[in-house]
C-alpha cells in the first residue's frame, strides 16, 4: 500500500500512461507526480523522465 501525509484513499484516481516502448508511468491524475523508486520504495515525486520513473507491467503464469 502507498501512503503518505497527503495520500487520500478516497480520492485516489491513478493514470498510466505510455513512456516508450513497453514503460509507462505511473501517477495521480492531474498532477505532474509520478511513482518514482527511491532506495527500494515508491514515492510521488515531480515527472522528470528518469529511469526510476519507469514501469513495466510482466504477465504472470502461474
């Protein structure tokens, strides 16, 4: 679960959206926040377009 102080579950509205071939980011609508890796977690950070910004969704067979 991501939280922080100004983390509001209520009014959680993610966005993801294409960034090159098979990344994405990931974000809260209507903000230039995206998920970004920072020391092995998640943290919303201003889109910069770096490498810790970029996600890949892999399917999983189980």
């Amino acid at each position: 679960m991501l939280g922080t102080s100004e983390f509001d579950p209520g009014n959680a509205v993610w966005s993801i959206q294409p960034a090159g071939p098979g990344v994405f980011t990931i974000g809260k609508r209507g903000q230039d926040s995206v998920w970004t890796e920072v020391d092995h977690h998640v943290e919303l950070k201003p889109a910069n377009g770096s490498p810790a910004q970029l996600w890949k969704f892999e399917r999983l067979d189980y």
